[in-house]
C-alpha cells in the first residue's frame, strides 16, 4: 500500500510543485498588496457568513430548531453587513481577536496565581498572560496595523509552505531513481 501510495505521488510531483509555487505566488501577492489580501479575506468572510446563514436557516427551519434558524439570519446580517462596510468587518475581527487575547491573558494570569503552590516556573504562565493582554491592547489600539501582521503572517506561511511543497515535489521525483538503486544495492 505504502509503495503504491508513493509510486502514485512520485508520478505526480509535478502537482505538488505547482502547489508550491502557487501558494509562493500568493504570499508574495499578499505582501504585494496587503489591502487588496484583506479585502480579500474579508469578503470570503463575508461569503462563508452568507452561506452558513443560509444553511442554517433552511436545517433549523427543516428541523423546527428556532435557535438554529436565529443563527442564522445573523450570519446572514454578518455577511450582508460585510458586504456593505468591508473596512468596518475587517476592523471588527480585529477587535474580536484582540478581545480574545486580553481576556485569554487575564486568564492565563489568573490560572498562573491558582496554580502556584503547586507548579514551579508558574512565572512563565503569567509572562504569557501578560504577552497576551498587550498584544490586545496594541491591535485594539492600532487595529490597522493589526489586520496588516495578519496578512504578513498568512503570506510568510504561504512562502515557507510553498518551498516545502518543491522540496517535496523534487524529492518525490527522485524516488523512483533512489528506489532502483536501493533494490539493486541490497
């Protein structure tokens, strides 16, 4: 099974370098064009919200669950709202992270004080917390900035990933050549 799954992947390496590539094309597209990127995931958002309104409105409604069918128009109220104030979402999910990470942090600092008779090194756990709160406030205070680390994040996984898709792809196209010499030698 092994070798059928590899001779199937070495025949195709080729697929996995134009993975590579393309997903090295679009993270330098996103450092590129930072605004058109968050534009971008803002609007897919704006789409994924519009859709599981939908969905959610038509399975609740099917299944008489009301709750699910609420949901649902305000997914739907999400996306259209995100498809008529695009900057407002995208400031919005900003807000919503950095109001993740300062009460995460607190949290974590809490969790630190509860656990300090018992766990050594508990400072680590309330460094983290207070990595967490700060990280908060900036994107609270700069949430612009904020949006632009998240493309810049999303592109630097893009490229790294990509290189790693070629590596394999080249490596895979070798395979074939690596095996021969493995069975003759042995």
């Amino acid at each position: 099974m092994v070798t059928t799954l590899l001779d199937g992947l070495s025949q195709r390496w080729w697929v996995l370098m134009l993975r590579g590539v393309l997903a090295i094309l679009f993270g330098l597209c996103a450092f590129a064009w930072p605004g058109l990127t968050i534009a971008s995931l803002v609007l897919l958002l704006g789409v994924y919200f519009l859709i599981d309104g939908v969905v959610a409105i038509w399975a609740g409604g099917t299944a008489g669950a009301w709750g699910i069918v609420l949901s649902g128009i305000v997914g739907v109220i999400a996306g259209i709202y995100t498809f008529l104030y695009p900057g407002a979402a995208a400031v919005s999910l900003i807000w919503v992270i950095a109001l993740w990470a300062v009460i995460r942090g607190i949290l974590e600092i809490v969790a630190a004080i509860q656990i300090r008779k018992v766990v050594d090194n508990e400072w680590m756990l309330i460094l983290g917390g207070i990595f967490s709160i700060l990280v908060g406030v900036w994107l609270f205070l700069r949430p612009g900035a904020g949006a632009l680390g998240m493309v810049w994040l999303i592109g630097t996984f893009a490229i790294i990933y990509g290189i790693v898709m070629i590596v394999l792809a080249f490596r895979l196209k070798s395979l074939p050549g690596r095996l021969r010499s493995a069975v003759k030698g042995a």
